[in-house]
C-alpha cells in the first residue's frame, strides 16, 4: 500500500513550509498548500517548497469558487504549478463545474485532479440551515453534492470521514475521496467538527487523507508521520 497522507503545511511562514517540506519528503505521500499560503507568497511560493519534496504529489486546495469563465481560468492558471489535486467549491453549480472540467482535460495525462468541496469539516447540520440549505441530514446533502460534482466532470470531492463509506457505496470505487477532518487517537479535534482517526477513515473508503496539525506542530513531526504510516501500514510515496 502506498501512502494515502497529505500533510496539509498550514503556514504563510515560506522557510518554515519548505523546512517542513524537506523534512516530510520521505514519510508522508503528497504535501498540501492551500488559500492562505497561496495568497501569502503566489505561485512562486508554492513552486519553492515543492522544489524541497519534487518526488511528492501537490494538493493546490484553493477552493475556486466564480463564475464559471472565471474559475476556468482559474483552473488554466493553476495547472502550471502542475498540481495532482486542485479544488473547486461544489456550491457553484453545474455550469462552473463542466467549465472547471473541460478546461482541466486540455492538459491531457498531465491534467490536474479535480475535487469539489461539499460541506467543510468545520460544519455541523446546524450551520447547513444558518447559511440556506434546506434542513436535512449532513449525509443526504454531501451525497447530493458529490453526485453533481461527478455527473459533471470532477474527479472526487472533500468529505468529512463520516461520509465516506456513504459516498464510496454511491459513487464507486474510482471516484477519489479526499478525507480531511483526520485525528490520531488522542489528539484534539482544533476547530473540526466531524472527525475520525487514519485507520477508520481508510478502512471507510477514503482514498487520501489530509493531516496537518497532529503531524506538523507534533514536537517530532517526523516521528507523529511515521507512527500514522505504520498505523496505516503504508511506504511512503502515494498514487
């Protein structure tokens, strides 16, 4: 088995994230860089610290979210970073979605992954009606979203564990799950709502994981990495 772990490096610090990076390279599967980092350094930032960890997949998660010309454009600017995984907010609808896709398949073999955002893992069922979803179960309303983000082109979507094994029954096997929302027995959940620990999220269905804070602000985050990988029984590149 490869290594499912995206080590999410949740700093707008640039010699701490590529520190990080180097550091990680070898017990970890792929590094996310997200919006703040993003926003903080540009794409040069995000090509610096993935020079120090140039085997490993890049999860760009921006979270695109406009109308749909835009967010193709989006899409077009951020392949250059040559991302694996790049998202995109679900919530934008069918029309964003297709153009997010189609711009995405002009890269051939080297396109980046698409994956849509349903609901964050900071949100429970009582924030869905504070912000105008239709009272319902968390569970039905992901569903509803990974099956648009799919009948239009997406690649996977952002879940919380607690929907995985839900979706990998609807969806099938190939549709990749990116699972946030990780917690190692014994660690603070921080500001998730709908957590799980590595081994249960994968023995779900989840394809990847993403970990940030267990592993990078561990006082070995070295030795927090390895002890998920073991835990998980996994090398140290992933697919």
């Amino acid at each position: 088995m490869t290594n499912p772990v995206f080590v999410a490096v949740d700093t707008i610090d640039l010699a701490e994230a590529k520190m990080r990076a180097r550091q990680l390279a070898g017990v970890v599967g792929g590094v996310k860089l997200g919006l703040e980092f993003f926003v903080a350094h540009g794409p040069e930032g995000i090509r610096a610290v993935m020079r120090e960890c140039s085997a490993l997949p890049l999860f760009l998660d921006l979270k695109l979210h406009d109308i749909p010309n835009t967010v193709a454009g989006g899409v077009r600017a951020a392949a250059s970073l040559k991302p694996r995984y790049l998202t995109i907010h679900i919530s934008g609808g069918p029309a964003m979605l297709r153009a997010a896709a189609d711009e995405a398949a002009r890269f051939g073999a080297a396109r980046p992954r698409l994956l849509g955002v349903t609901v964050l893992t900071s949100m429970a069922e009582d924030d869905l009606a504070a912000v105008g979803f239709a009272k319902r179960a968390m569970s039905e309303q992901v569903e509803t979203m990974a099956r648009l983000a799919k009948a239009n082109g997406l690649d996977g979507v952002i879940c919380s564990p607690h929907e995985v094994a839900g979706l990998r029954r609807a969806l099938g096997p190939d549709f990749v799950l990116m699972v946030p929302g990780v917690r190692p027995a014994g660690s603070d959940a921080d500001d998730q709502k709908r957590v799980m620990t590595p081994a249960d999220a994968m023995k779900a269905g989840a394809t990847h994981l993403v970990i940030g804070r267990p592993i990078y602000q561990a006082a070995d985050p070295v030795a927090a990495a390895k002890k998920i990988g073991a835990e998980l029984g996994s090398g140290p590149l992933a697919a």
